[in-house]
C-alpha cells in the first residue's frame, strides 16, 4: 500500500511546487494553505518506509495509508479545480470587451480572483483530514527510516533464463499425467459420444498446467480431429463460452446474433468428428446451464473427450462422476525439486550447503503447492545470499491470518518487488479472472496512467521501459503464457485474488449484480473496470472521484463502442480492445493541459 501512494504522492509534491500553481493559489488568496499542504506532505512521505514495514502486521497503519492516498487525489482534484477556473475566467475574457490598458497587459489567470463557496469546503476539509492523519501518525510511532535509498524500477537481467520448465521436466506429476493419458485416449462407450475427464483440485495446484501438458503431447494432438481450449472462471456465461469454443474450432470470427445459430454452426463443426475440448477453471455448479452448453456435442464421433478443470465437485456429482481422484499437493521431495529449479535452476539443494536449510524451510512453508514454490522460487532467484533466504524463511508474513487467504508466498514475492512494479501490478486488478490479455495493450494502458517513467541515464522510451516492467512481472510468475495461445498473456486466479487484495480502496472490478450497499460505496473508488452489461451504469451515479473507467464488451464480438460518463475527473475512458486509442487521447490531453 506505502509503495503504490508513491504514485499520487509524487504527482502532488510535483504539482504544488510548480510556479504555475504557486501563481495560481497566490492569486486565488490560498497560497498559505497549499505550501501548508507541502510541507505537511513533505514529512509524511518520510514515514511511507516505516508504513510499508508495519502496514503488514498493523490494520489502523493499512487504513491510514488508505487515508493518505485518498488525501493525495483530492489535493490532485483541488489543483486541477483552481486551473480550470484560472482558464475559465480566461476564456472568458478573451471574449469579452476588455477595455482597461492595464488588464490588456496582463494575462487574466494573473488578476486575482476569489475561490467559491464549494472550493473553501475543500480546502478546509483536506487541511482537516491532513492534520487527523499527522495526529494518528504520531499515535502509530510512525518514524523517518533513514539510510534507505528509493529506486526506480529494479529490472534483473533474465536474457538466458526460461519462464516455464520444459514438458519433460515438469516435476512431481509424472503419475498423474500417465493416468489422465490413459483416460484421454481410451475409447470406451458413452451414450452421448463424449466423456468428460476431470482435473479437480484446489487452487494453485497445478490443474491448468497438467492440462496444458497433455493437451499438447504429440499422442493426444495425434489422437484427436479437433482441439479447442477455452477459459471459463466465474461467470458460466454459455454464449460467450460456445462462442469462444467456435472460434477455437474455426479460426474464424464469425459473428452470430443469438445462441441457436450459434449452436447449430458449432454442432455442423463437430459432427463425425473425435474431439477433445479442454473447460479450463469451471466455477459453475448448475446442471442445466452445463446441459445446454454440451448440447452441440452429442454429434461427435465416438471417443471424444471434455477435459475439465475445476475446483468444485457438485456439477461433477449430478453428472454421476462420484468417484473422483483430486490433484494432490506435491510430495516434500518434488517440492524441494521444484523450488530448487527455479531458484537455483538445478534439482537440488546439495551443491548449496549455506543455503540448503533456509530454502528446506521455506519449502516446508509452501505445502506442495506448486504456484507458490514456482513464486518464492523465482523471488529467491535474485538473492543469492544467505540473509536474503533467512530474511524470507523468518518473515512474519508467513504466519499472517487474513480473511482474504491470501497465499503467503505469493504475499511475499509481491512484497519484494519495487514500487513501480507493485503499482503496475496492482492495477491489473481490474481484469477479470481468467481474463487474456495483450502485452502491447496492457502497457499502452499504463502508459495512458502515466505510470512509466524514464529512470537513471539510460536512454529509453517510456514503452520500453514498460516492456522491461512487463518482463519482470511475468519472470516472477506474475503473468502467465495463456494456454494454447503463445502471444497472450493471463493472471493465475491467486495472482487475480493478491490484485485485488494489494488494490485496496482504488480499483474495483465491476463483474457482478451490483448490490445496493456497493453502490452507496462506489464514491471511493478512483480506477475502474466494467465486464458485463450496460444496465449497471447506473451505479455510476455515486462515482465522484473516478479517474479510470475501462470496459470491455459483454459478447465476443462487440467492440468499437463509446461510452459517456459526466465525470470532471475521468482520464482514459474506452472499451478494452482500443488502448492505444486511449494512450493516443491521453497524449492529447496531456498536451492540451493549460498552461501557467
């Protein structure tokens, strides 16, 4: 939370040391209560280090940097009020008969004017709120850390290293995949032509990449007519899912107008034919939503297949599958091995003596779940000394009870990433789970945020150095491949759940019924992200200090369209799909910025 008030922080400090907006508050009458504002902010951000380091174990210190960033904004939208009404006024003498020789010789941000009613509240209000929040600092014995030295982003060399460990290399399933094999390419008879194959196990224990793997061996290519693999996650939503399976089928994006014809496509694609399709992360526990999705399916060939993948078991049982094998954790050996060949890049941990009984402990912490061997593995990677792997085997964070249940490993390797790099990754919130998403847009979208910089001499574009953010992040198990699809890119639903958690107040995905008690909070949120239907719009109406709505169409097919929200505070506003769009409007809007 300290690291991601960095942001809003520094975009202040930098405002209000501008001799524009020192003119500007000079001539407003309100000078005394901004260099108030700098100065009081000056010291806070002295404590964000001891904040960062307490926040963990400390909710009253979490809520009061929750505080503190919400301050941050409203200061930002006081500034940008005092511009506007600065150009208003302006304008407005520009259209006017000016007749004095002295105001002709003077631009009209410069004569003084007088803040209104509305304005003083605020003003009063931010210099309340920022005097309660210096009080309870000194409650909290929040204190200056000095000697720490505040980076820019930390980009490790990865040039000879691999994000994913080869087929033959997967480690501690070698059982599972020769069982799932058996059953994939067995031909036993099924009255509906198509048996399923379920993949049930917890989370981050490597359903989706046991599925990954037998999918693409070359006896299941071989064996199968047809291949499609589509993610499902929370929402069961039959057309999108049928309608992704087509294209899946097809490579064509056929755009239809309604389930049936859509079905009937689908069905002429599979008739005769032996396929296998893959469910990745099925939530849905309704049968008779799973018994028109599969309608289509019946006319395929004999030994066709439904990989499934899965957390819940009830949709299973209704369709007589009762004896179900889960995905266990990982055996202590296999996990050892795991974590050594992503920290280490070797199978062990022998030919590391001084190391050997930190990481045998952290393994230990991990109960064989391969996400978070893979995460903490890949965290350790870029420490080499024994301090760093004492420091994460005695982390507090291990011991942590949240209600959120939040993996602490994967806690702890977000922990240690820097500030930018937190922040670029917390605002991938907003995606939905199970959500593809494209490198060049997403970065396009920080961009649009203004949440790149140029750092140190290097001479880099502000893209590239998101390509290097992006990199990083994905390295250390943050982005994933999208299965089956090379040039895309997916959060595992653990990575989506730390998202959220890290996000806090500020980013709020709009995926569900919007209920009454959201819509009475939705004046906080700064960031959000629209998923499903245009009806809950209305929720809007609270959303005063929004600063980012993005939207992505309800069917596959949808794009191109605009949306209007009267919101003086909004930025980038677009449905997903036109990024570069949104970066190109920001630039504009950043250039057009007025002047002092």
């Amino acid at each position: 939370m300290a690291e991601l008030l960095l942001s809003p922080l520094e975009m202040v400090f930098e405002r209000l040391a501008s001799a524009g907006i020192e003119k500007l508050a000079r001539y407003a009458g309100i000078l005394s209560e901004v260099k108030n504002w700098e100065v009081s902010l000056s010291m806070i951000k002295d404590l964000l280090d001891d904040a960062s380091e307490k926040e963990i174990t400390d909710k009253f210190v979490k809520g009061w940097l929750t505080r503190l960033q919400h301050l941050a904004y409203d200061i930002d939208d006081v500034l940008d009020d005092l511009a506007t009404q600065a150009m208003h006024r302006e304008l407005a003498g520009e259209t006017g008969a000016i007749t004095s020789k002295v105001r002709k010789l003077l631009p009209t941000c410069c004569t003084s004017f007088s803040v209104g009613i509305r304005m003083h509240d605020k003003l009063n209000s931010i210099t309340t709120e920022l005097q309660a929040i210096e009080k309870d600092r000194v409650a909290r014995s929040l204190n200056k850390i000095t000697g720490k030295v505040i980076k820019g982003p930390i980009i490790k060399n990865r040039q000879h290293e691999t994000r994913f460990l080869g087929a033959s290399n997967i480690i501690g399933r070698q059982g599972e995949k020769k069982a799932f094999l058996y059953k994939l390419l067995g031909d036993e008879t099924c009255s509906q032509n198509f048996n399923i194959v379920p993949i049930v196990g917890m989370g981050g224990i490597g359903k989706t990449t046991l599925a990954r793997l037998l999918y693409n061996e070359t006896q299941v290519k071989d064996h199968f007519e047809i291949r499609a693999w589509v993610c499902v996650s929370d929402e069961f939503d039959i057309f999108k899912i049928s309608n992704s399976i087509f294209q899946e089928v097809t490579k064509g994006h056929k755009v239809f107008v309604n389930l049936n014809s859509l079905q009937e496509d689908l069905q002429k694609e599979l008739m005769g034919k032996r396929f296998l399709l893959v469910l990745d992360d099925v939530w849905s526990e309704t049968r008779r939503d799973w018994d028109t999705l599969v309608s289509p399916f019946h006319v395929g060939a004999p030994g066709s297949k439904i990989m499934m993948t899965t957390r819940k078991e009830k949709l299973l049982k209704s369709l007589d599958y009762n004896n179900l094998n889960h995905l266990e954790s990982l055996p202590y050996d296999d996990s050892l091995s795991l974590f050594s060949q992503h920290a280490l890049g070797e199978s062990n941990l022998d030919s590391h003596p001084m190391l050997k009984p930190y990481g045998e402990g952290i393994v230990k912490k991990c109960d064989g779940l391969p996400l978070a061997l893979e995460a903490i593995g890949r965290l350790l990677k870029t420490k080499p000394s024994e301090e760093d792997w004492k420091v994460v085997l005695d982390s507090e964070i291990w011991m942590l009870k949240d209600e959120k249940e939040i993996v602490p490993a994967l806690r702890l390797s977000y922990n240690d990433l820097d500030a930018c790099l937190k922040k670029l990754f917390a605002y991938c919130s907003l995606f939905p789970k199970d959500y593809i998403f494209d490198k060049e847009e997403l970065i396009l979208l920080w961009m649009a945020e203004g949440f790149l910089h140029q750092t140190g001499a290097k001479k880099s574009t502000i893209e590239h150095v998101g390509h290097e953010c992006f990199e990083e992040l994905l390295s250390r198990s943050f982005f994933q491949q999208a299965p089956n699809k090379e040039s895309a890119f997916v959060m595992h639903d653990l990575m989506n759940d730390l998202a959220t958690y890290v996000a806090g107040d500020f980013f709020w995905r709009m995926e569900n019924e919007v209920e009454t008690d959201v819509r009475m909070d939705i004046e906080k949120y700064r960031h959000i992200y629209e998923y499903v239907g245009y009806k809950k719009f209305k929720a809007f109406e609270g959303a005063k200090n929004l600063r980012t709505f993005l939207a992505m169409p309800v069917r596959v097919n949808e794009t191109g369209y605009e949306f209007f929200i009267s919101n003086k505070t909004l930025g980038p506003i677009d449905a997903v799909g036109n990024a570069e769009r949104i970066d190109k409007r920001q630039t504009r809007k950043d250039n057009e910025n007025y002047e002092t």
